[in-house]
C-alpha cells in the first residue's frame, strides 16, 4: 500500500511542486534578463539538484527528477513508477534511520522531511561576463557581488508580486541596512532597479536618504537622538527627483512652547 501510495498521489504531489518551482525560476530569469546592470553584466538563478552523495541528496535522484520533471504521472511507465518510488522509499528509510539514531521523533515529522523537496536543491547565481556565464563567486569587485546577490532578489520579489490577481496590490520590500560595502554608484542602480522592477520599499539606514536621480520620489524620515534625554527627534524630508525638503510633521501632538 505504501509503494502504490508513493509511486501515485505522493509522486505525483512532487511532480506539481517541482515543476512550479521550475516555472518560478523561469519567472525570475525573465525578469533578470529585461534588466542588466549599466555595465552590460546579466545575471540568473540557477536551481540545481544536489550531486549524487552530497548530505542530503537522495540517491537516485537524478533519473527520478528527470521523470517527475518532464513526464505527466499519467504517463509513467511501470519502469518509471518504479525508479521514483525507489527514490521515495530510500528517503524514507533513510530519514527514519537519521531519526532513530537521533532519538526518534513522530512518524508525520520524518516523513514530513523526507519527502521535502526544497533539500534536495540548491540555489546559485550566476553572471554573464565576457561572453560566458561565470560563478558569481569567481574574481569580481566587492560592488559587482552585492549586486549578484541584490539583484536576483529584487527579481524574486517582483516575480512572486506578478501573481497577484489585483494590478494595485502593494509591492512591498523591507531593507535593514540595505547595500552595505556598495559604493554610491552601485547604490544608485539598486536603486533604479528598485523602480525597474515596480516595487515599493522601506529601507532602514544610518547613512542611506535613498536620494538619487533614478527615483522619482522618496518620503524621508530621519530620526535624532542625543545622549541623556529620553527621545527622539524626527525630521521629514521628501525627494521628488531632483532635490530634498523639508517636511512639516503633520501629526504633530505637542503644541509648540
């Protein structure tokens, strides 16, 4: 009963999330390759299943995910059922033994993380250079590899944004510290891809007003604070493009003394 279960609704639940997840990193890359740096440099995403003995990459991964990825369940052969359903049953047995050697821990857990497809991949970026496209940690300024991993996410986010039915939904991202080791230029196109990419932010800095050309508009709030007095000061400015202003704070509690 579990070999059937296994080689049908299981195998077949796997199937759809691989190839959704497929679909989102075609997405991504899409949106990666309409949008490369001033310097002409592209980068992708590269979703790959782990090689063949690598922790935790099931054994016979490789032929089972070539099956689930690119044949309808409803078409596989009993040699195919058979391949991902060995597949399954090693994950399985292996993720229990793991557990029993642990401790134990409930059956719906193990299974729970045995059948978990997200482990068996790993994620990498890549950047198209010199004609070729190149590890994103090979040889590269400091600036170039922030964008590496700036970039690809802006495009994940926008991605994921697309899907939404409602065409004004907000398309929020939060930055704490946002591109630090970037330089002021490097900055400046985040920032423009930040706009590229249709997408609304709030960014936390102890240096960074987010005043740049390649913004059409930015609300500022920059908080003060002095040693010994239980406060904080904050100053609103806006950015429209060209120059920065001063704000009145329009929910001011306090009349002025």
């Amino acid at each position: 009963m579990l070999e059937n279960h296994l080689q049908a609704e299981i195998a077949a639940a796997i199937q759809k999330l691989l190839q959704d997840a497929e679909r989102q990193v075609d997405a991504i890359n899409k949106e990666l390759h309409k949008r490369p740096t001033s310097t002409g440099v592209r980068f992708r995403l590269q979703w790959q299943p782990l090689p063949e003995g690598a922790e935790g990459a099931p054994v016979g991964l490789d032929a089972a995910r070539k099956r689930l990825l690119n044949t309808s369940a409803d078409l596989w052969s009993a040699e195919d059922r058979r391949v991902v359903g060995a597949m399954l049953q090693q994950r399985i047995a292996t993720e229990r033994a793991d557990a029993d050697a642990a401790g134990g821990g409930s059956l719906l857990d193990q299974l729970a993380k045995a059948l978990d497809y997200r482990h068996w991949h790993r994620f990498s970026v890549q950047r198209w250079q010199d004609g070729q496209w190149r590890r994103l940690s090979g040889p590269a300024s400091s600036g170039e590899r922030a964008l590496g991993l700036t970039v690809p996410l802006f495009a994940a986010v926008a991605s994921y944004y697309s899907q939404s039915s409602y065409a004004y939904s907000p398309r929020l991202v939060l930055l704490d510290e946002a591109f630090a080791g970037i330089d002021d230029a490097a900055r400046a196109h985040c920032m423009g891809l930040i706009r590229e990419f249709d997408l609304d932010f709030v960014l936390t800095s102890e240096r960074e007003w987010g005043c740049y050309a390649e913004l059409p508009g930015v609300s500022i709030c920059q908080l003060q604070r002095r040693e010994g007095v239980d406060a904080v000061h904050v100053s609103r400015w806006t950015w429209d493009g060209r120059a920065r202003h001063r704000e009145d704070d329009p929910d001011r509690r306090f009349a002025e003394a």
